[in-house]
C-alpha cells in the first residue's frame, strides 16, 4: 500500500494506492474518487470551503526514475507539483455497522429503520456528514422537508466532501423541488428560510 496525505488549509486529502493499482482519494474522511491506473490518472472532486465550493484535481503519475508522484491543482493553479508517495502499512478506520446497516435499509426504502440505523450511528460519529446526508435523503422520500434541510445542512457543515450530490442524487428530488431550496444553495447550505421550510403546502 502507497499512501500520502496532503494539507490544503482547511480541507486534508489522503491518497491511497495498493499493488493491484487502485487508487483512492479521501478529502476530510470521504471517498471522492476511485480509479485503477498503471501509469497515472486524474481525480477531481469538489469540497466546500468556508461556504464556497472549490475544484481540487488530484492527478497521478510515474516520473523516470519510476516512482508514483502526485500533482495538485486547486481551481485550475498548481499548489503541488513531484509530491512522493511512500509505503505505508496503516489500518483504515474500523466501519460504523450501524451506518452500513442504515444504507442497506435505505436501499431497500426500508425509511423508518434506515432512520432508526442512523441515529444509532451518530452516537458513535456524531460528525460524520454522510450519516447525515443519507438522512436527508431518507426524509427527502418521506416528504419532511423541515428534517431534510436540517440534515443538509448538517452534512456540508461537518465538511461533506462531494456537494455535487446534493444536486444530482435522486431521493433528494423533492427538497431540491422546494421553493426555499435555491437560496438555501446559494447560502452554501449553510442557512435556510425556517419559515418557508415549515410551511405546509396548500
């Protein structure tokens, strides 16, 4: 296994590589990109930044003497450039089954118990925004808009790595359709029209 870690003011990106050329990029805890290359590939991803998103590109490659190096762009300009990549013989993070479980029931649009799985999981990592934002979708599906919001904008405060799914993903559909939900973009995520949340359609 080849890992390095990278600081970019608030945002920590860590790149993995094993022997059967899989490379793997997490920004702040989250997988972004997930890519098998021989000589070398590119992974963009986007973060949010202190409420403004940023497009990182992490690109690999194998310079003369045939070691894996790392590029950095950050918004189209080099921050890193020949960064080496070393052995590493670390254990990842033991995985939260009750969030594992939540996913599986939410695939199954099993809501209540996904719900339940996740709430469990957040009395172990009560800042991880991807129990968060699997919640949103949860209650996005279940038409409780307030909730939704509350659990979007809990997912992009704890430093949610990829927003572009906030934007894309399909159970989120109804909250996107919301008419509060195109400041609440704007924002960042960050704040949203309580009162227009809390209104009930007529």
């Amino acid at each position: 296994m080849q890992y390095r870690k990278i600081i970019s003011g608030e945002t920590v990106i860590e790149f993995h590589n094993n022997w059967l050329g899989e490379e793997t990029v997490i920004a702040n805890g989250q997988l972004v990109s997930k890519k098998s290359s021989v000589w070398g590939t590119s992974h963009p991803f986007n973060v949010m930044e202190q409420g403004n998103q940023v497009r990182y590109v992490l690109r690999t490659r194998v310079n003369d003497n045939l070691a894996v190096v790392l590029d950095l762009k950050r918004n189209g300009v080099y921050i890193y450039e020949d960064l080496p990549v070393k052995l590493s013989f670390g254990t990842t993070k033991p995985q939260n089954r009750s969030k594992k479980n939540g996913l599986l029931k939410l695939k199954e649009y099993d809501l209540d118990d996904a719900l339940e799985e996740f709430m469990i999981a957040l009395e172990t990592e009560p800042q991880d925004p991807e129990i968060y934002f699997h919640m949103a979708c949860a209650y996005s599906i279940q038409e409780k808009t307030e909730e939704g919001f509350e659990s979007l904008r809990k997912a992009v405060k704890y430093k949610l790595a990829n927003t572009e799914m906030i934007l894309n993903h399909d159970m989120l559909a109804f909250l996107r359709m919301h008419p509060a939900f195109e400041d609440f973009l704007h924002s960042g995520f960050s704040t949203y029209d309580k009162a227009l949340v809390a209104k009930k359609p007529e």
